[in-house]
C-alpha cells in the first residue's frame, strides 16, 4: 500500500496520510504505526509460542480450533487489533454497565464504540497533535476527586481536559475541555475530531452527521455526543476523498467502508477558550438536548465520590503512595461493579472465561472495603445465573466453582445467615453439579483432561489452577453446610475436596523432588503459568499444603522466572495479575520482596493509577486487551490490605512484612472499620521514641483465637491482666484475647 507524505498547507491542505486516488483503505498516521507494529508483535509471539519444546504446531492449531468454542475471535477473517501499546484509564459514573477508555494522550472511546475523540490544534498552516508528542502530556486521576484530567503543556498553549460522570435520563460522562493561550499566540484553533478508530481497531463509522439545532453529533445514526458550543466550522473525510481535508466542508459523512471522520474547528481568543461535552456511556441509548450547569455536575460528581469514600474500610497510614492507591482502588471497584454484574447475567453459554476469577477476586476486595451490599449483588447474580442442565461442561463447571467461592466469601465476612437459607437450594444444586462431574469424570482426577480456564494459557492442557479452585469450592460449601447443620453433605464435600489436596500437595512435591533446589538451573521445565499453583495459599486456601512447601515452591519459581514482575513468553510480557497474586502470597509467607514488586508497579503506574493486565518490560506500556485492569486493581488493593492485617480461621495476623517507616517515633497508623472473618478491626499504632503502642477498639464480633503482631525490630512486650502471651520469637509475639492496648519497649 502507498501512501503521500504528510505536506504543509500551503502546498495541499492535508494533515494526515492519506491514500492514493483509488485505493479504498484509510489509517491515521499513528495509528498506522500502530497496527504495524503490532502484526509484527503478533508474528513475533507466534513464533516464540511455538519455539517452546512442549509447542508443536497441531497442538496450537487445535488449541485454537477450541479456542474458538470459548469464544475468542476465529482465526478468519484475518482482523487487525493493536497489541503494541494497549494503555488506557477507565472511567464510568458508578452507574452504567459501560464506561469510557482514555489513553494517555487523551483520546477518549466508549467500550462499545469504533469511534474515537481526540483533541488537536491548528497552528497557522500547522496541525499539531498531541500523540505525535506524548512527553508534553500529564494525566492524571485525583484521589480524592475521582476527575481524570490531562494536560497538554506547548509553549503557545495549554490545554487541560477533565472527565467526570453524570446521571441524565441515561448514564452519561462529561469532557470539560480549556484552552489558554501564551503571550504572542495567534492564529490557533481547536479540532475536536471524531475518528474511524479506537484504542484496539480500526474501521467501523459508516456515517457522522452534526445537527446544528440541538449541537448533536450523530455516529452511525445514534446520538452520540452533545456539545456546548457550535463550531465555526465542519470538516469531512472518508476512504473516497482521503482524510480530514480543511477545504471539503459539510455537516455530514457517508463511508461504505466504515471510515468516515469529521473534525470541528474552534478558533481561540485571546481570553481562552471552553467547550463541554456529553457522551453516553451506552452506545445504543443516546445523549439528549439539554442545557446543563456543567459546573453544578462536576460538584454533584465530587460530592458523590466524597460519600462513597465515607463509606467501609478506611486507614490512616504515614505512607503517600499507599494512601492514595487505597482510596483509588476503592473508587475503581465501585466504578466496575455494574460492568461485572451485567457481564455474568449475560454469560449465558458460559465461556467468557475472562469474567470469572475477575469477578471473584472483585467480590473479594469489595467484601474487605467494607462494600457488603455490593459484593451480594456479584454472588447472586452469579447463583441465579447458573443454566440449569442435566450435563455441565468443564467451563461451566469451573464458573460454578467461582460461584461458590465467591458466595462462601461473602458469608465469611458478613455471617448473614438469612441470606445463605435463602440461597441455599440454588447453591446445592451449583454444587451437587460439581460433585458430580468431578466423580464421574476419571480424566480430571488423572490431569489428563484437554482444558484448562486460564484466559491467555491457548494450549490444550490441563492446569493444576483448576484442581485447586475445585477443591477451594468443594471445601467452600462444606462450610456452608456445617453453618447449616447439614452434616452428612459437609463431610461429602469435604471428603472429595480432600482427594484434590492430597493431588494438589503431590504434585508440589513431585514438582520440587524434580526441579528442587540441588538440581541444575537447565533442568527447570515449569509451565509459563506454574505461579498460579501458589494461589492455593492465596486466595484459595488450601489448608493441608504446609507454609515451608510453599515457600520451597515459590524459591523454585525464583529461579525459574528469574525475576519478578513474572514473564510470561507467550504473552510477551509482564503478567502483573498474576506478579501480584504472587507478591500476595510472599507477603503471607512473610517474605519482604513481596514489597519491592508491589511499590514497583505502583510507582510505574505514577498518577494515572493504572496497570494493565499484561506489560512490556522494556516499553512499560500495556500490551493486553486490558490496559486498565478490573483484577489488577483489586489485586492491589487486597494486597495493601493485608499488608495491614490478615485473617485466617485460625488466626488473625498484623503486619505480615512490617515497613520500619511505619514505626518511626511519631508515625502513626489507624485501621477503622476493617472488615474480616471476626468482624470489623479497629486498632490504632501509636510510636514513641521508647515504646510501640496498639490500642484495640470496638470487639469484634468473634474473637480470634490467636493474634499474631509482628515488628521490624525487636522489642520487649509488658504483660497485661487482658491478655495471655502464648508466644515470643524475635520481633513476633503470639497472644491470645483482645486487649485495650498493647506496649512493646525498644530494645
């Protein structure tokens, strides 16, 4: 394909490349670059999926084959996605099932969209665009505001756009959009431009009209856009005529190939300039005519995101980094919660294999923000969406497993008992289901089956992850039934979830006996994904699996992984989902680099507060469908939670990995209103230069049968009438009771 050179206006008032007369094909420059790269990426991968000696091409070319039946895109027709640089944030107004993806340069798409904003300027006969000029743009999400702000700083302008949400009669976002202008700037203008392209495709917009009598932009004959000032003028471009051309005018664009785009132009006065506008988050309900006080919205949006915060867990912690990413986090849940609920009740086939462990870890983190209610709206939706059938498959199977997990979360925390009554003839039969299929089927207990439900893992093998979410659900509803008084069910299930531990366990140690520590590093042949065993610690405990075999297990994936954040070959990248389930388990194994990954990842996020499911290690951009990850985020948050306190049946634990800032002279750390298994936690660190004091508040619900305190340094604990030391090893005491206060002396 040719293509003309990008030439100044003088010589042919075109600003971007464009095709040759007769060639029906349109890209946008960047993007070009773009989606070249990212074939070549796609080649790359291949290449290396298949260089692996347990690869081979009939074992990929089924895989895919299969692949299909979960309902990835097919093999053909050939379509092109962009896996080169896939970041973006995502924002939605805590309502709709929908959101809006902003990439770091500020081009805005709605999840459901082909079509894309984005904000250029026209410098005299120059146009300038901020994607040819990443390093000039800062955004940013505010924790405390929830805003999405960028900033494009030039030396003759400054323009500055915030994102915030709304509720009309539909759930809507509004783009505040300011211009100012430096001393001696003239003759420049603002393009708001709507292009044939999003984030991860090309192609698509078959028509875009502007109807100037209620300043409606309509995209595909829907009503997309409302903006709050009319333009000067309009200009049009499709795969006929070439690009966005400022001599070809018109309010409205046809394109047979699905490449129409139309640009706005706004000249700029000297006083600056502001324009507002509206997207509805749905792509088919559609935005109205309404005159709006935008600045009475963007207080509403603060005010409601100040309410939220008020509510569940909060902490007070003399940590920055750790503050805000515990408060966004929280506003990020809340934001995914519509999307994941509407996703399971539309999994109707159950193979969106994606939604599941998202929408588990999800219920986990709001379950622990103190976000009851809504982590019941997750697990009923997941308990009435199960099909009823007399045959499940193993995808079906595998989602009522998170189904179950999911649920027995939520009554670990909440204990509503009248809720579990209520649900229980569904849940029986969710996991009478499972019974079953594990009972009949001999290739599952033999790993021999040809399925695994890890999203990204295409090759057609059983993985172990799924032993160990069966045998966390089984173990899961056994619980459920004690707490019901069903005892003969409890001891079935638990017996059958016995049988998987014991597999579990023996291929750990099978594992180790293979690739242990006296063995060579060549000998080493894990599966990418042999991290995912660990989650039989966290988060499916598994409690016949003994702490020192974990941590064994974790020093093999050291040396096999060589360093974390994980490498996954096939994905091409970082894995930071699952770097941070990893990081988790490091964490409750009391291991301090468990640390080093978590801060590493946070501070490469800076002030945009995103990570995405899978990075570049050397560009550090996201290369996954998911460049703002709903698990990523809960991940860290139940991360920094438990780096706080975690709690097991047995035990509840304090400062897993103890940061020595935190207990500075004068530092202080407050948990209030901390959800877990014994009820809310309150306590409070208070360091002076001699002493370590925690004061306890408000019992708890149930208390636990032992607290376990850890400290950076060693220290000396005073003996109390409240309390009974059981234990004291270093800088670690075990006591039992629930005392007003603890005092630990310096040593």
């Amino acid at each position: 394909m040719k293509f003309r050179g990008i030439k100044k206006a003088s010589e042919h008032r075109k600003f971007e490349l464009f095709p040759v007369e007769g060639d029906n094909s349109l890209f946008d420059s960047a993007k070009l670059e773009y989606h070249a790269l990212e074939l070549k990426q796609s080649i790359k991968n291949y290449c290396l999926f298949q260089s692996h000696n347990y690869y081979r091409w009939p074992f990929w070319l089924s895989s895919a084959i299969d692949e299909f039946n979960r309902n990835y895109t097919p093999v053909a027709p050939l379509y092109l996605r962009n896996n080169f640089h896939t970041d973006y944030l995502q924002f939605s107004n805590f309502l709709s099932p929908c959101y809006l993806k902003i990439d770091p340069v500020g081009m805005i798409c709605s999840s459901q969209s082909c079509w894309s904003v984005e904000t250029w300027v026209l410098l005299g006969d120059e146009l300038i665009r901020p994607h040819t000029m990443p390093d000039a743009i800062f955004q940013k999400r505010d924790d405390v505001s929830g805003i999405i702000s960028t900033v494009w700083k030039h030396p003759l302008f400054i323009i500055t756009s915030e994102l915030f949400g709304t509720r009309t009669t539909i759930d809507e976002a509004v783009l505040n959009l300011r211009c100012e202008l430096s001393p001696g700037a003239k003759q420049l203008s603002i393009i708001l431009a709507i292009r044939p392209y999003t984030i991860h495709s090309i192609g698509g917009v078959n028509t875009i009209e502007y109807k100037s009598s209620v300043k409606i932009i309509r995209i595909n004959k829907s009503e997309a856009v409302h903006i709050s000032t009319p333009p000067k003028e309009i200009f049009i471009g499709n795969s006929q005529i070439g690009d966005i051309d400022f001599y070809n005018s018109a309010e409205k664009i046809h394109c047979a190939n699905g490449m129409a785009s139309m640009a706005f132009l706004y000249p700029i006065k000297k006083s600056g300039f502001e324009l507002n506008l509206r997207f509805s988050l749905h792509e088919s309900k559609t935005v109205e005519p309404l005159n709006l006080n935008y600045e009475n919205i963007k207080k509403d949006f603060r005010v409601y995101i100040d309410h939220m915060k008020e509510r569940g867990m909060q902490v007070s912690v003399p940590d920055k980094l750790f503050a805000r990413w515990f408060n966004i986090t929280k506003q990020k849940a809340l934001e995914s919660l519509s999307k994941t609920i509407f996703e399971i009740k539309n999994d109707t086939d159950s193979t969106a294999i994606e939604i599941w462990p998202r929408a588990n870890i999800l219920a986990m983190a709001l379950l622990r923000m103190g976000f009851d209610d809504e982590a019941r709206n997750i697990v009923d939706t997941w308990v009435h969406a199960a099909p009823p059938s007399q045959e499940h498959t193993f995808y079906e199977i595998i989602k009522f497993c998170y189904g179950i997990s999911s649920f027995a979360e939520y009554f670990s925390i909440s204990r509503d008992t009248e809720h579990l009554s209520r649900q229980m003839e569904k849940l029986k039969y969710i996991a009478g289901s499972v019974l079953k299929y594990i009972q009949k089927n001999k290739s599952f207990k033999k790993f021999t089956l040809t399925n695994n439900s890890i999203s990204d893992y295409f090759v057609p093998h059983f993985h172990v992850l799924d032993s160990i979410i069966i045998a966390h659900a089984l173990s899961q509803y056994s619980y459920l039934c004690r707490t019901m008084g069903l005892f003969g069910e409890e001891n079935t299930y638990a017996n059958e979830s016995t049988k998987l531990k014991e597999m579990i366990v023996f291929h750990i140690n099978d594992t180790l006996k293979k690739y242990g520590e006296h063995n060579s590093l060549k000998t080493i042949k894990l599966d990418e994904y042999a991290a995912y065993i660990t989650l039989c610690n966290y988060p499916y405990y598994i409690n016949s699996i003994p702490s020192d075999l974990l941590a064994q297990y974790i020093r093999l994936l050291e040396r096999f992984y060589k360093k974390f954040p994980i490498f996954i070959h096939s994905s091409g990248g970082w894995d930071i989902f699952l770097s941070l389930l990893t990081a988790n388990n490091l964490l409750l194994l009391n291991n301090p680099s468990s640390l080093d990954i978590v801060t590493f990842l946070m501070n490469m996020a800076q002030n945009r507060y995103s990570l995405p499911s899978v990075m570049h290690p050397v560009t550090l951009k996201g290369i996954s469908l998911n460049g703002d990850s709903d698990s990523v985020n809960s991940a860290v948050f139940l991360f920094l939670r438990n780096s706080l306190f975690y709690d097991r049946p047995e035990r509840l634990e304090l400062f897993p990995v103890p940061r020595e800032e935190w207990f500075k002279p004068k530092a202080e750390i407050e948990i209030i209103n901390a959800p877990s298994r014994f009820g809310k936690i309150n306590f409070k660190v208070v360091n002076t230069d001699n002493e370590v004091q925690i004061f306890f508040s408000d019992l708890p619900k149930y208390i636990p049968p032992d607290i376990l305190i850890r400290l950076p340094f060693p220290a000396e604990i005073k003996p109390a009438d409240d309390f009974v030391l059981k234990k004291e090893f270093g800088s670690s005491f075990i006591i039992n009771g629930w005392p007003s206060v603890l005092q630990f002396s310096r040593k």
